[in-house]
C-alpha cells in the first residue's frame, strides 16, 4: 500500500498550479505582532509547544498540496549556481591556541573557536537529512572537532539534529545544549551532559555564556510527535562579543526584541533557505528581504547567512539564496558592506577580546 501511494504521489507531482501568496498581507501580521507575546506561556495543556505571538495555522495537508504543485519559480528552478567551496581539514580546532575563528561546515553547521573553548551549532555532517541527498559535503567530519566541545542544538528537524553526527561527537563532547524535551534523545545519542532550557534561559559554560531565544518554527520527527519538543535559537557571549545564532525561524517581532535587550551583536547567523513557494514556507523560513529585516532589528555588526548551498529543500536551487539576497542589497550599498558570505568550509577569524590578540594572530578582515 506505501508503494503505491509513493507511485500515486510521484504519478500526480506537479499536477497543481502554484498557490498565489498576498506578502502585503503577511508582512500586516508580522507588523501586529505583540512583543509581550515573546514571555507568554508556550505550551498548552496537552503538553505541545506553540507560538503565542502567532501560532501557525496552515492545514496538516499543506505539505502535500506542495508536492503536488508546480515548481513556483518555472524555468529557473534547474538554475542552480555553484555552491562556493574552501578546502579545510578543521585541524586548527584542536590547537586550543589558535586564534578565534567561525567556520561555517554547512547548512546551520558552524564551529566556533575562542579562548580555547570550541562550540558546534546543529553538527550535520552526515550525506543525507532523512532522504534529502546533500549537494555540498562538509568539508571536515565530526573527528575534526575536539573532545570537551559544547554543542548546541536548536530543534529536532533532521537537517539540525543529524543521528549519525552526534552518535560519532557526542560521546566525545562535553556539555550538550537543547531546548526543552531534547534531552532524553540526546542522551540516547551519547550525549555525558545535557541541559535543556526554555526561552531566555541562560547558563554559563566554560566561560561563555549561553541564551537560550525564541524562534518561530515548530518540531516533528519520527518518536517526537508535532511540537512535542520546543525550538530555539541561542545567543554566545564571551569577552565582551556577542554571536547570534537563528537556527531555523521565521520572520517575526522577536528579532526585534532580542536587539533590545542584547544590544552590540557582533555576528548575526541567520538562515536563509527553503523560502519558495511563499504560501508554504512564509511561517518557518525567512527569504532574502526578511533576512535583511532580521539582520537590521538585531542591531548586529555583520550579517552571516546560512542555510544555503549544501541542500534542495525548497522549490529553489540549493545556491539561489544567496544571488536572491545579493540582487536585492545592490540597490542598498551600506547594508551589502555587511554581508560576510562564507563558502562552505570558509574561516572567518574574529576580532580578539578586549585586551589585546594572542601571539601570532591574524587582523581580521
């Protein structure tokens, strides 16, 4: 029978004109969006989590009518431009003397490296999220990072919490970061230490301080029923630097909010992917203009996107994203001069900490 629905499925693909999606009419909501909502309770009775802000409201059978429709971007959906790719081993993230890096590995994959401390956001190092095949293979493997490494988690979708990468690196880690209900499947992957918090919870490790934010995204995976678990995005602080983390959201007032309250982001690292057809995508992912958006309500120094070039997940090519994004700052000059797009593989070296540079250390660009 599952056969034969996969065969009725593939049979009828592409079979229903593209929904049209009013953006004047999204952007409205978002703008109503009460910042209050952002410390409301989130999690209803029967135990699942939500937005309060704006709980998403599309039909479980959403899924299906865009599998079944037509590409939305026609022709220029086989348009795919080349991924951007540095070589890198990653062996300087074992060198606790290396000055202070980000590396972007991938997709929502980057390890960051300052003070000795070594941290890894959402580890997918893996060919494949569930049966999404990668287009673009991490440029290292989970043995590239150190024992002791703090690894952060933001939701359980399989492009963020990859099972073969984190049985590999978890047993070798050291403190294991999630949101709430995370921790037993973390704990079933190796995980020595894991605490979940909920949103603006923080906690201290190794020097580095850890928040725990809103996002506005849900949570599915197979043993994890909808919205079972919560999602997040996390905020790094460490010598007077701050690094916000996006992991998977949409468009929503709480960038806003976090630009508020944590003033002087240094590095903004927000996702961009999976945005086309708008109808579909709009709650979840953020296209090139809400990125900007996002970026300018953080207050952040640079704007590092993410997300992009490694996988299909959308109606567009894997390395749309980054063309989208780079033909709408043409016509905003100051804002493009902080856009820092990574290859995959890419280093970035980070400014040192008040106080002056180690030995030997590279001035950023």
């Amino acid at each position: 029978m599952a056969a034969g629905l996969a065969v009725l499925t593939m049979s009828l693909a592409g079979c229903l004109p593209p929904r049209p999606f009013d953006e004047e009419a999204w952007r409205a909501k978002v703008a109503a969006q009460d910042p209050a909502a952002l410390y409301a309770p989130h999690r209803r009775p029967d135990g699942a989590f939500f937005n309060p802000w704006q709980p998403e409201d599309r039909s479980r059978w959403s899924f299906w009518r865009w599998v079944l429709s037509r590409n939305s971007l026609g022709e220029d959906a086989g348009n795919d431009p080349d991924t951007p790719v540095q070589a890198n081993d990653g062996a300087y993230l074992r060198d606790s003397n290396a000055p202070d890096s980000l590396t972007w590995v991938g997709h929502a994959t980057f390890a960051l490296q300052w003070s000795g401390q070594v941290v890894l956001t959402d580890p997918f190092f893996s060919q494949r999220a569930a049966v999404v095949k990668r287009k673009v293979p991490a440029p290292f493997g989970p043995q590239a990072v150190p024992e002791g490494a703090v690894v952060l988690i933001s939701h359980n979708h399989y492009d963020h919490l990859d099972a073969d990468s984190l049985e590999a690196l978890l047993p070798r880690a050291g403190v294991t970061l999630c949101p709430l209900g995370l921790g037993p499947l973390l704990r079933e992957l190796g995980a020595k230490e894991v605490r979940e918090l909920d949103w603006w919870q923080s906690v201290e490790v190794g020097g580095t301080r850890f928040t725990c934010l809103p996002a506005q995204h849900w949570t599915r995976r197979l043993g994890q029923g909808y919205n079972e678990v919560l999602w997040c995005a996390w905020l790094m602080e460490r010598g007077g630097r701050k690094i916000f983390f996006g992991a998977d959201s949409g468009y929503f007032v709480g960038y806003r909010e976090i630009g508020r309250r944590y003033p002087g982001i240094d590095l903004a690292l927000l996702p961009m992917g999976a945005y086309q057809p708008r109808w579909f995508m709009h709650y979840a992912h953020m296209n090139p203009p809400e990125v900007v958006q996002a970026f300018q309500d953080l207050g952040a120094r640079l704007l590092i996107p993410m997300q992009w070039g490694v996988m299909p997940l959308g109606d567009e090519p894997p390395a749309w994203p980054l063309k989208d994004l780079e033909n709408y700052l043409r016509d905003r000059p100051k804002l493009k001069t902080r856009l820092q797009a990574l290859p995959v593989g890419g280093r970035l070296m980070l400014k040192p900490e008040p106080g002056g540079r180690r030995e030997g250390e590279t001035p950023p660009a």
